[in-house]
C-alpha cells in the first residue's frame, strides 16, 4: 500500500536540500491521481507544520505549450504558501533546476463559498509570474509525480493589483536581463484565465479548502517556460497591467 506520508516526506526532502529524486510512480504502482492529491497535501501539511500559511492555489498546465512541453492534457492544480511569495530577490541557488514563467493573477476579495460565485469575488487582477522547480531528475514526471509534487510550486511574485477586467487576451512579455525571451497571450491560459480561476474555486471546494479575502489564484502560464539562472533580472510584462520585476541570487 502506498504510503502517503513517506513519499511527501522524501519530496520535501529533496526540496529543501536542492537535490533531484527519482520518479515516485517509478517505485509506486499504487499512485493515482486521488492518492497524488493526499500526497501533496501531505506535503503542504509539513510545510504548515512549520509555520507557512496558505496563501491560494496554482493551476497548472492551462496552456496548450505547456502541454507540449511537458506531454499531458490535463489540467492540474498545487496549493501556495505565504513563503513562496518573492519580493524583489529570489533566491534560486538552492534550487535544482527552476524555472520561470509569466502568469496571470487573480486576488480573491471574499471568501468564495460557492465555486459559481468566484468571478464576482475577484478583487484584483496583476501580472505575474511562477518560478517552477521539479523535484524530479530532469524535470521529468507523469502525471501523477508533478501532482504529488505540489505542481512544481516553488515561487511567485504579483506585480500591482489593477480591479477586475476582462484579461482574456493581454499581451504578455518575459524578459530575462532585458532580453525579450518569450511573448505570448493571456488567451493562451485555457483560452481566457478566467476559465482557470473558476477550475481553481471548484478543484479547492472539492477538496475541502475554502479560498477566502486574500488569498492569490495563479491562473497558468501565458508561454512555455524558461530556465532561471542566478544573478539574472527577470522582467514580466502585461498589456495594460503593468509589469513586475525580480533579480535571481
Ligand atoms: O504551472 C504550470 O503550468 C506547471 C505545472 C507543473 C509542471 C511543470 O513543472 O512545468
Ligand atoms: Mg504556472
């Protein structure tokens, strides 16, 4: 029987030494989606155990490049907390291979209790962005390893809220030391990210969590991402909602 427990332990081993592990599924028949799931909240739990808060929840894989990138076709979701919030400088150098992408970002404005009633909940909208690090040997996994691993959150930042509007196709740069290095569209997260903000308040109200005043939802990636190198200056831009900014060390 798997054990839970043993396999959230081993990857928050391995995050927090920097150092790549095997596949679990490798190891694991017994790894569906549903136990991926109690492995990431396992996870979340020994993150909470030491004092990090729920701050929201990323979707991932909404893009259509992501889906290339990575070779699956569905939509998955991992919960963030208040210690993967990035100001101005990111520390990546203990990390094994990040990387960056830019992201639209949703605040929620009251507590959503009802999954329907989340558009009317929003309270601002931002640009963003994710630093993603796969705790798998060369960002390698199915399906269920990448739930199990939290979806690969590792970081974010939001740049200045703006209120709610349509952000169905916003233009979207990631600039790396002010190189543009990817250009994309907000139409490319699930067709308008508004799509993924409502998959994130019914994926949470299934799983019990309730996203309340404040806390964040990362609807998904405008573009593929890219690797993050350190002591790099890393710039997402969005049409009409500004831009946010991170040095890497
Ligand atoms: O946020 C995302 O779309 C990525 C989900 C996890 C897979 C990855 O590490 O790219
Ligand atoms: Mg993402």
């Amino acid at each position: 029987m798997t054990d839970v427990k043993e396999l959230a332990a081993r990857l928050d081993e391995a995050r927090r030494d920097g150092r790549a592990i095997g596949m679990l599924s490798a190891s694991e028949p017994g790894l569906d989606v549903t136990t991926a799931y109690d492995v990431q909240r396992a996870g979340i739990e020994l993150r909470r155990r030491r004092g990090e808060r729920f701050a929201g929840v990323k979707m991932g894989f909404t893009s259509r490049a992501k889906m290339i990138q990575m070779g699956v076709d569905d939509v998955i979701w991992g919960q963030l907390t208040d210690r993967m919030l990035v100001e101005s400088t990111a520390e990546v150098s203990g990390m094994i291979h990040p990387r960056v992408e830019p992201e639209i970002v949703f605040l929620i404005g009251r507590d959503v209790t009802r999954p329907a009633d989340v558009d009317t909940a929003v309270a601002g909208i931002a640009v963003g962005y994710e630093i993603l690090d796969s705790r798998y040997a060369d960002f390698k996994f199915t399906l269920t390893d990448v739930i199990a691993d939290n979806a690969s959150a590792s970081g974010f930042g939001v740049g200045a809220w703006h209120s709610p509007r349509d952000v169905a196709n916003v233009g979207m740069v990631l600039e790396i030391d002010g190189r543009p290095v990817q250009t994309g569209s907000s139409a490319a997260i699930l067709g308008d990210p508004v799509r993924a903000l409502r998959a994130a308040a019914r994926l949470a109200t299934e799983a019990g969590i309730v996203l309340r005043a404040g806390d964040i939802v990362l609807a998904g990636a405008a573009t593929a991402a890219v690797p993050l190198p350190k002591d790099a200056h890393v710039r997402v831009t969005g049409a009409g909602l500004g831009s946010v900014e991170v040095t890497t060390r």
